[in-house]
C-alpha cells in the first residue's frame, strides 16, 4: 500500500507542481519585460481545481482492475496550464509585461509555495507518526 497515493497528497503534489511551474513562467515574463512584442503568459491550476471540485462527482469511487475499466468518481487532479494574455499592451513595443505586477505575483507564488511545502512536511510526519507510534 502506498501512503502517499491518497487523493488528498496528490492533490497538494499538483499544487506544489503548479507553483514550480508558475515560478517559471513568472521569471520568463520578468526576464522579457523590455522585449518588444513579448506577450506574458501565467499558469492556471487552483482555478481548475476549483471548477473541478464543485462539480457534482459520484460519492463512490471505483476501483480499477484492468486498464480498459471506465474511471468511476475517484480524486480530481487537474494539470496546471500556461496560458498567454496576446489581448492587451502595456506601452508603444506592445509587451504587456508588468514588472510591479510581475513582482508581486512572485512573491505571492513564492508563499503559496512554502504554505505548500510545510503542509507536504506536516502530512510526512503525521505518516512517520502513525507508523513509529511516537510523537
């Protein structure tokens, strides 16, 4: 049995993969902020977690004995998406990167990141602690 396959660790594996993702995407959009015609691009995931959570799924959850098998409810894992913005333009070279806003975008994935590394760390040593029985 593997522990750290339940819907909710992998869930929060996809969200510390988003944030990596998004870290990427945030330092290409910096990085060109004086390239003309560059278009910036961000990285949709909790948007689609969202979505995805509030759909009505079915309380049960199949399992899955042979690979031809039609999922059956089961956890809800989106893949985060890069999306870019080709719609607007911040000045004459019709690059529509913010610095001010890029920036500000860093540092609140870099938190979200850390909020989901403590949570990854805390559910390890919840794991350990069952399984060692001490606390």
């Amino acid at each position: 049995m593997n522990l750290l396959s339940g819907s909710s660790f992998q869930r929060l594996e996809g969200a510390v993969h988003a944030a990596e993702m998004r870290q990427n995407v945030i330092s290409n959009n910096i990085a060109n902020v004086d390239t003309p015609h560059f278009k910036r691009s961000e990285v949709e995931f909790e948007q689609l977690l969202e979505q995805q959570m509030g759909n009505s799924s079915p309380k049960l959850k199949g399992k899955l004995t042979n690979a031809r098998h039609i999922p059956i409810g089961g956890p809800v894992n989106p893949t985060p998406q890069v999306i870019s913005d080709k719609d607007t333009a911040m000045n004459n070279n019709e690059n529509n990167v913010d610095i001010d806003r890029e920036m500000s975008l860093l540092a609140k994935n870099q938190l979200s990141y850390n909020a989901y590394l403590q949570q990854v760390n805390h559910e390890i040593k919840m794991m350990r602690t069952a399984i060692e029985g001490r606390g």
